[in-house]
C-alpha cells in the first residue's frame, strides 16, 4: 500500500513535471514561430537599402522641385482665380437665363418637366453630380 502511495507520488510529480515541459516546449515553439516570421540579417541589410535609395532620391527629387525656377506667381494665381471666377459668374447667368426659359415653354407644356427635358435630351447638372464653389 505504501508502495502504490510512493507511485502516485512518483506519478504526480513527473505529471507536474510533463506539463511544465509542454508548457516551456509551447513558449519556445511560439518564439521559433515568431522569429521564423521575422527578416533575416541580410534581407534587413537589402530593405535598409532599398530605403536609403527611396530617401535619396526623394531627397533629389526635393531640391530640384525646390531650386525651379518655373513657380507660379502670385500674379498669375490671382489672374487664373480671377478667370475661374469671371466663367463661373457667367456659367451661373447663362443657367438661369436658360432656366428661365425652359420654364415659360412649360407653362404650356402638359406633361412633367422631367419628361420635357428627355424629349427635348437636355442634360441637368443632377444627371452629373456638378458642383459649384
């Protein structure tokens, strides 16, 4: 009896000792995984370069969009918003001129406006998601 007491001892014992074996053998499996995922020396060395060239010629490309001499004034910036402004103001009057018109031929018109502008294949702004500054 005291025996079999000393083999479930024995047994208990080298139970605790096996699962803290497994467990010790999963954390050492999860870091092999984790540095098997990860780059090697010389794949980092060849990635480090790869960004030294990025940055390089980045850095290249700067100075020479900083050192042309092609800038947009601030004249001309003005003189192009002026333009837009100016075709916009002009856009907007000829729309309501022609709105406006549309509807007085549908005052007499008997059916619907959209209908009208189908037959007549006027296009709207809706038909094209405009938007206006």
């Amino acid at each position: 009896d005291a025996e079999l007491r000393g083999l479930d001892g024995e047994i208990a014992a080298l139970s605790a000792k096996v699962q803290v074996l497994q467990q010790s053998c999963r954390q050492m499996e999860a870091e092999l995984k984790d540095l098997n995922s990860s780059m090697t020396t010389p794949e980092m060395a060849r990635e480090i370069e790869e960004l030294r060239k990025d940055c390089a010629s980045y850095t290249e490309k700067l100075e020479r969009i900083k050192s042309a001499t092609n800038h947009v004034t601030p004249e001309e910036k003005e003189k192009v918003c002026s333009e837009q402004k100016l075709y916009c103001k002009e856009w907007r009057r000829r729309k309501r001129m022609a709105t406006e018109l549309l509807e007085a031929i549908l005052e007499g018109y008997p059916k619907s406006k959209k209908q009208f502008f189908e037959e007549v294949g006027i296009e709207t702004d809706e038909d094209h998601n405009i938007t206006l500054p």
